[in-house]
C-alpha cells in the first residue's frame, strides 16, 4: 500500500523555513532559489490540506497546526540524518544504541567505562544526547534514557519501565579554601555559608536541611546551575557549598580540590535508573542492558 509520505526535500524545505521564518534564508541554507522553496511549501500544504504558513511582516509565520507539525518534522528528519550517519560510519556493520543521559552522570561515570564495552563488544556503537528531564519516547528516537530521580517520578513517567542501576548519595561539599582550615561545620553552621542550587532540583537544600533538623531560612537562595560540572566547577573555585552525588565526584574528593563541608553524612533520596518504552527490546539495546547491569554490579 502506497504510503501518504510527503517527500524528504519538501520536508527539508519545510523545516529549514519553519525554523528560520524566512524562504530567503531557507533558500540559502539549501542552495535552492526562494522560489523553488515557495513551490514546495505550496505543494505540502496542498498534500496535506491544512495552511502551515501565514505572511508576517519580517518573512512568513507557522500557524499553530504549522508549529505543531514543525516540531514533530524537525524531530524525524534529525533521526533519519542520524541513523544514515551511523549507517555510513559503521560502513553497514554491527549495531548501535541511542541513549538519553543526565549530562554529569554521563561524563563522570558512564562515558569512562564504555572504553570496556568497546573491548569487549567492538561492533555495538552507543550514541549520548544530553537530557535532564523526562520526555516522550514517542517523540524521540532514544532506545533508552539514565535518568536520575525517586521512584515516584519514575512512575509518572508514562509508557516506561525503569531499572534502577545505583542509589546516590548527597553530601554537602566545598572547595578547602571556603573552610579557611577550619573543621567541616556542623548544619547549623553551613546555613549561613553560601550555598550553590541545583536548578533541576530547587529543593534540594531544603530537604537536606530538614532532614538534619536544622531551620534554614536561605536554603533556597545562591546562584542556580542546571549542571552538576557546573556546580562542582563553583564548588572547585571556592564560590559556596554544593550538594553533590559523591559518586559523581570522586576524582575531586580524592584530590582534595573538594572536601565534605558538614560533619553530617549524605542522605540517599534518588536513583539512577535505566528507563525504556514499554516496546518490544531491540537486541542491541538488551546487549547494552546486560553490559550495564553488570558494570553496576562490579
């Protein structure tokens, strides 16, 4: 049966000119004339029988059926260039995963170990895009995301199932010259040094300080960071005190460069898990599946 496919070049067009809002720059960036670019947004909205495109006064405008349907075309089209890209790097063979990562855990703890999966299984290709949030697997061509959170947040993640690889534990950190050689101070203390934020986890603090019986009116205040590496980059440079997962920072503990800032001990709150579809598994991704939870449990 005849598929209702528009054609990539039309969607090219399409998705260059939605982004730029303009056929003169679509036109540049695929070496087309505009009006050659005009043509073709004429015929997907002929095809598709729904108006994309309204004139605006710098260039065009999508209309909201345009934008819904730009987002959704930008998201296949990066998927199609990046599997003909993993095609022609594998020069037709093995196989490869796509991940979705929480970006520090991906640099300090996964990226260094897959020099032994590449050892052990030099055909499978793993592939990282940074992810701090959860997301629709549908709209996505991710086999699989490392998600940091509570089992709560797991389970509203909707359509998945998750494997918990490892608890994290959370300690209060900063650089030696914060303390100016003194001993870590006890909670009370630390409320009134200042404390770094996690942007994705705005009550981090807060509930730290609960939890060691402590009124921390500031525990919400200092500058925010949406990254760990941002935070241990601050931490490092003697700007406050960061809540840090220790097992994210244990070239830096063993450095000194950071040092617990609290006599108190981390508290364990979240997971990192290994969450997937509720879909049929692909080989390669049980493969990588196995090669992880092994790796956690060594």
């Amino acid at each position: 049966m005849r598929r209702k496919l528009p054609s990539t070049q039309t969607l090219a067009c399409f998705e260059a000119a939605a982004r730029h809002g303009s056929l003169t720059r679509a036109a540049q960036e695929l070496a087309l004339t505009q009006g050659a670019v005009s043509r073709q947004l004429a015929q997907l909205e002929e095809f598709l029988g729904v108006k994309l495109f309204r004139r605006a006064r710098h260039g065009i405008a999508l209309t909201p059926a345009g934008e819904d349907y730009a987002r959704k075309v930008s998201v296949r089209l990066d998927a199609i260039e990046r599997d003909a890209l993993d095609l022609m790097g594998r020069q037709g063979q093995g196989e490869s995963v796509t991940l979705a990562a929480v970006p520090t855990f991906a640099t300090r703890w996964l990226i260094p170990r897959l020099a032994r999966l590449a050892r052990e299984q030099p055909d499978l290709n793993v592939h990282i895009a940074a992810r701090t949030r959860p997301f629709l697997f549908s709209d996505n061509e991710f086999d699989g995301a490392i998600y940091a959170g509570t089992p709560q947040q797991l389970e509203q993640w909707a359509g998945t199932q998750a494997t918990l690889l490892l608890q994290e534990e959370v300690g209060p950190v900063c650089s030696p010259a914060l303390l100016k050689g003194r001993l870590p101070a006890t909670p009370r203390a630390l409320a009134n040094l200042p404390l770094l934020q996690q942007s994705t986890r705005p009550d981090a603090w807060r509930d730290w300080f609960d939890a060691q019986g402590v009124e921390a009116p500031k525990a919400m205040a200092g500058p925010r960071y949406e990254l760990f590496s941002m935070q241990v980059a601050a931490a490092t440079c003697g700007m406050g005190v960061a809540l840090l997962p220790t097992l994210l920072i244990q070239a830096e503990l063993a450095a000194k460069t950071l040092v617990p800032a609290c006599d108190k001990g981390a508290v364990t709150r979240r997971g990192y898990y290994l969450v997937q579809p509720e879909q049929p598994e692909r080989a390669a991704m049980a493969s990588f599946k196995a090669w992880l939870l092994n790796e956690v449990r060594s």
